[in-house]
C-alpha cells in the first residue's frame, strides 16, 4: 500500500499532574462513498503515534465516536493533506 493508503495519528494526553491513562481508543473512519470502518487502538503513552493501513484515503475521521470516554479531543485532522 502506498501512503495515500495510510492512516496517520499523533495522540497526546496533556492532562496536568495525574499519570498516563492506558485506555482503548475507537477510530471511526468515513470513507466517499459513505461506508465506514472502525478501527481500534491502544493508548498507553503519554505521546504515542499510530498508522495503520485503510482501503483508501479516509473523507472523515472521528475519535471516540461513540463516546466511551470521559475526555475531550483536539480535532486537527485534515485529510486533504
């Protein structure tokens, strides 16, 4: 797969005095055609990368889509880059 076939995520928990949470992290992924796909990570670092292969370049990406977390997300996905 080439890179356009990449998924690439920066996650950073930047919570102050409280230690690195390790939980799982849902990705849901919205393709052009409107079909999706749900890919799971595990987060246990306070900064941690991810890329995973996907069938083809993503038109939306959310975090925690079904909201089983208690956090907020900074949303800086862009996937025209």
């Amino acid at each position: 797969m080439n890179d356009s076939n990449s998924v690439h995520l920066n996650i950073e928990q930047v919570q102050n005095d409280w230690k690195v949470f390790e939980f799982k992290l849902q990705v849901h992924l919205i393709y052009s055609d409107e079909s999706t796909e749900d890919k799971i990570l595990y987060v246990n670092q306070r900064d941690q990368k991810f890329t995973f292969n996907v069938k083809e370049k993503p038109a939306k990406i959310i975090l925690d889509y079904d909201n089983w977390l208690l956090a907020s997300f900074e949303n800086t996905v862009d996937t025209n880059e």
